[in-house]
C-alpha cells in the first residue's frame, strides 16, 4: 500500500508537505509508531481511511477513530470509505458470490478468494459519520452513487450489486 502510495503520487507530480511512510500492523500501536517516526500531534493531518473497515471489527474500528481524534488538532480532516453489506442481505450476497465463485471456476479462473471471508459484520461497529460528528468534527457523507452521478455520470446498479453499501464520510475537526 505504501509504495502504490507513493507511485500515485509520483505519477501526478504531488508534493507533500511532509510525508513519513510509517509502516504498522493496526492491531499495533500505530499512533506510538507514527510518533517514534517524527509525527508532530500539533499539526493538522489528513487521514485517509479508504477500503479498510470491513477487515477491523468493531471495537477495533471504535480505537482506531478514537486515536485519530487524539492525535488531531483544529484543521484536522479524515476521509472514510464505509463499505459493506447490508445485515439483513448477507445470506443473498453469499449465495450470489458463490454464483460467481462457480462460474470462475468452469472458466478455468481462480476461485479460492472470498472477500465476504475477510469481512467483519457490522455488529458493535460504530456509524462513522455520528462518530465523529458525537466527538465534535464537522461530517459529511454521501452515498457513493449519489457522489459517481453528482458531475453529471450515469451509474447503472446491477441486481447482484444491491445489497451492498458504499459511502463517503469526510470530516474536519474545527477550529
């Protein structure tokens, strides 16, 4: 992830003001890693949080959000991807993934990966956008299609793909 962080970066020609690539497991204490690597807690910071929710359960959502409002100040912004299934279709999804697991397969295609496997339920996780609205940032969220139609795009939702969620949650802790 970081070196695709940093591809991306040089690709467009984006600089930084400043930039530490701390690599840590989460389950670590990253804040404790970031400050070791020079992160100074007295400077806004934007934290990106994008594909990463529905491999923490929920009360290691709930510590990780808590850090990040411990470690920012005024200025501070933070981005979130929440994505999912919906509780009450998981059964549905898992029977039509494993569909689409059956049909890789009689194309000769590798089927053993599920990422329904690696995905938490949503029991115990905490709704990102009153969390940090709770904890005193200014939030924002916007269902992903509504944000893919918002410059004038057509976004076509298949049946199989209903029943999964995708939105954005953009916050800043004010002044």
């Amino acid at each position: 992830m970081l070196e695709y962080g940093t591809a991306t970066l040089d690709a467009h020609g984006a600089q930084p003001t400043t930039r530490r690539e701390v690599p840590v497991d989460l389950r670590h204490d990253w804040p404790n890693a970031l400050r070791d690597s020079g992160f100074d807690p007295n400077q806004p910071t934007a934290w990106p949080a994008e594909g990463l929710l529905p491999f923490l359960p929920g009360p290691a959502q709930e510590a990780m959000f808590a850090a990040i409002d411990g470690l920012s100040v005024p200025g501070s912004p933070i981005a979130v991807e929440v994505f999912g299934v919906e509780d009450d279709r998981r059964q549905e999804v898992e029977e039509r993934w494993n569909e689409l697991r059956a049909t890789r397969e009689r194309r000769g295609q590798d089927a053993s990966f599920s990422p329904l496997d690696l995905w938490y339920d949503n029991e115990g996780r905490p709704e990102c956008a009153g969390w940090f609205t709770r904890h005193g940032w200014d939030t924002r969220s916007v269902d992903s299609r509504d944000e893919s139609t918002r410059p004038g795009r057509h976004v076509r939702v298949p049946d199989q793909e209903r029943g999964f969620f995708n939105t954005f949650v953009t916050a800043e802790l004010p002044a």
